[in-house]
C-alpha cells in the first residue's frame, strides 16, 4: 500500500517533466554541428534530466531520469544564481551600500595602441623631445581594478580618451550594462548592453544591436606570465582578437572586462568566451570597413586590498544623470606650451590663402557626423564634436604633418602635410578654398 502511494505522488511529477507536444527537438541540425564557428551565446538549460546508468548506485524502483537518495527520496539539484539582470538607460539603480571590507583581485595598467599613426617629420627644427613628452601625455590609458567577486572599475587616466581624466567606468557581475561615473563621483549615467561602442566612439550614449557573434579558437600562448588561449570573435561590425589570460585569483572579475571588450565590437555579453578565472590580456579590433585599434594590459599585480567602496554600483552620494556624459573642456589635450615645444623655432612658409584661416595655431573643422580626433606629427592634440570646429594655438609657423582619425579606428584619414597657420576640414568639405587635411571619407 505504502508503495502504491509513492508511485501516485511521483506520476505528477514525471508528467510535469515531459516535453509539450510540439516542443523542438534538443538535439543540434546536421548543419550546426559540422560548423567550425558555432554560435557563442550559452546554450539554453536542459528540461530532461540525464538518464542514470542503473549500476549507478541508484535503488531499484526510483524513478528514471530523477535523482533520489538511497532511501528514495527524490533530490532536487540547486538551482544556482539568477542569470545577471539588465541595465535599463532611463531607470536609477539604487545606491548600494558602504562597507569597510577589502576585496581580492588585480589591479591593471592598459593601453589602447591606434594603428597606422604617421611619424613626426624631420627637420632640423623639429622638437623630437617635445613631441615625445606630448605623447606620453596623451597616449589613451585606464586603470582597471577587477575583483573576485565580480566587480569592475576602470579609470580613464589619460587627457586623449573620450571622457575626461578620473571618470570611471563600473560594473558589476549580476547586471548586464556599465554606468559611467563623472570625477570625484559626482553623478552616474547608465549605461545599458549595447550602448558602450558609441560611448567610447563617440561620446554619446546610443545603443547598438548586438549579435551572438561567431567565435573561432586561434591557440594557446603566454602573456604576462600566464598561460592564454587565443580567440577571434566576429560580428557585423567587425571582429576582435582576443588573448585571454588564466588567472582563477581575478575570479569573476575577468568576465565583466571581456564582457566590456566584446561588446565593443557588437557581440552580445553573454558570450560563453567570457569565462571567470580568465582575464583579457590584448584584445586586436579590425572594423569591417578597415581600420582598428589595439588593447593592451601592460602590467597586473594581484591584491587583496581592493575597497569595496571603489567598486560600488553606484556608489552612495552620486547623483543619476538621464542624459550627457562628463565633459572634456574645450576638446584641447594639450596646453599652448607643450604644443609649441613641438618645434625649436618658426619656419618661414607661405601664408594661407583660406581668408577664413587665423594668424596663430589651426581651426579644425569637423563636417562629419561623428566625434573625431585631430593628430599633430602623430599625437592626438584635440577632439571635435560632429558638425563643430575647434581653434588650438600655440603651434610655431611652419610644416605638420596633420591626420584625422575616430578614437576606436573605424575611420582614418590620410596623412596629409599642412603649412600652419591654417583651417582644415574633416568630411565634407563645406568651401572648396579651404584646405582638407584628411580630405572627404564619406
């Protein structure tokens, strides 16, 4: 009898089990299986449990496909954590809470190297000197502290990134999307999946379709004294090369950097690429239509004196911001000194024939729809909005060699070696007298 009612209560269960009619199958196309680039999103959860071998220490009489004790009890398997939430761009995250507690993980040092920098030219009234100290001035940089839990913070440290020095970058591992935290943390923007291409890009935050993308391994190597495996992603926009490096002390902080580096290049974060206990060590960016950019950790020291106050999502005090980002003053990396320390002295060069040039330094004139960067003998000097125009003073008279590039690569224009004074244009060029260093890319 006592048996005939155990059966009873466990038919329920079975049912609940099976498949509704019209259900797909779960096993994979012919087609799908004899690809070599197989789709990177996590596959869906299995509905049927795997069918125990019956010498599997099983009893006789427990139900196929459920796990039970030895006494027949069924056991029901952990679910485990939530899958992360989203971030949503018009919604405040509530502030969490401060704590004194130190966190494990690694800080990093990384750059990003764009490609296809022309050099300095030569002449004996070229400063080399003060055009490498404008370089390391200027050359994009973050600071980037991962925790093992599953924190990530990144400061931009450099005057030539898209937002200004000290503002950050947060995230944490239940959420899918980054805020980004203006200086001294006084205001948070977020910023939800999709969206973190077009910060970086373009200073502005718009959101892009992300794809699955395609995932083709490369090998293994070493970086940093850690062992790597090598991947290639691809997408429409473009792909990415990424070098990830075994590191099981970051934990979960790994992820939240590849799922960032990822996404840049359209692929959807929750890519299994992306895995804890791995970290990104390079990622090589090559957009469809030419052009890239590289990404380097340059240096990582474990720690395990991380401060949970410096990883908050958000932290307590900032204030939500439904629109804008932190502002970089003028656009203008570099002081009038440090820009005339470019050359030892004046060049005599004809003068300009656009009425619309200025006595002193350049006008660059942005006719393009996108945020773009203005290099001076290869070190980025300022950024100009889209449709707007920036003066910068302090160049000598005489010959530069003038390139117009976006931040992540995607559109560079020619080399072009300009007599100064001068106003040059990027894009459409609006008045056909005026010089067009970079000339018309669209």
């Amino acid at each position: 009898m006592k048996s005939a009612v155990t059966l009873a209560l466990l038919l329920p269960a079975l049912a609940a089990c099976e498949a509704p009619p019209g259900s797909p199958p779960s096993s994979t196309s012919t087609s799908d299986a004899a690809s070599p680039n197989a789709s990177i999103l996590p596959a869906p959860l299995a509905t049927e449990a795997e069918e125990a071998p019956h010498d599997a220490g099983v009893p006789d009489g427990a139900p196929i496909g459920l796990m039970a004790d030895p006494s027949g009890r069924l056991i029901v398997p952990d679910a485990g954590p939530p899958p992360p939430g989203v971030l949503r761009g018009d919604e405040a995250i509530a502030a969490e809470a401060p704590t004194s507690k130190d966190l494990a993980g690694a800080t990093l040092e990384a750059v990003f190297r764009p490609r296809n920098v022309p050099p300095a030219p030569r002449g004996p009234e070229i400063s080399q000197d003060g055009i490498k100290a404008a370089a390391a001035l200027t050359t994009p940089k973050w600071k980037i502290d991962l925790t093992d839990t599953g924190r990530m913070r990144i400061e931009f440290t450099s005057r030539a990134m898209p937002l200004p020095q000290r503002s950050e970058i947060r995230a944490r591992t239940d959420r899918y999307g980054h805020i980004v935290l203006w200086p001294d943390a006084t205001d948070y923007r977020v910023v939800p999946p999709g969206a973190l291409r077009t910060v970086l890009g373009e200073r502005r935050v718009d959101v892009t379709p992300l794809s699955p993308g395609v995932a083709r391994p490369l090998g293994e190597g070493k970086r940093l004294q850690l062992p790597t495996r090598k991947v290639e992603i691809t997408s429409s926009l473009g792909s990415v090369r990424l070098e990830l490096g075994k590191s099981a002390e970051i934990g979960e902080g790994g992820a939240l950097l590849c799922r960032a580096l990822v996404e840049i290049v359209g692929v959807d974060p929750r890519t299994s690429v992306c895995q804890a206990g791995e970290v990104p060590l390079g990622a090589a960016y090559t957009w469809q239509d030419g052009g890239g950019i590289d990404f380097e950790i340059t240096s990582l020291t474990r720690r395990t004196d991380i401060p949970t106050n410096d990883t908050l999502v958000p932290p307590p005090g900032s204030s939500y911001q439904p629109s804008g980002l932190p502002a970089s003053p003028g656009g203008v990396f570099l002081t009038r000194e440090e820009v005339m320390a470019f050359r030892s002295s004046a060049l005599q060069v004809p003068p300009s024939t656009d009425p619309l040039a200025p006595g002193e330094g350049f006008v660059a004139v942005n006719a393009s729809d996108m945020l773009a960067y203005v290099l001076v003998d290869g070190v980025p000097v300022v950024a100009v909005p889209p449709n707007d125009q920036r003066y910068v003073i302090g160049t000598l008279r005489g010959r530069y060699v003038i390139q117009w590039r976006t931040f992540l690569g995607d559109r560079i224009g020619p080399a072009s070696t300009i007599d100064l004074p001068a106003r040059f244009t990027f894009g459409e060029v609006p008045d056909a007298g005026a010089p067009d260093a970079g000339g018309s890319t669209n």
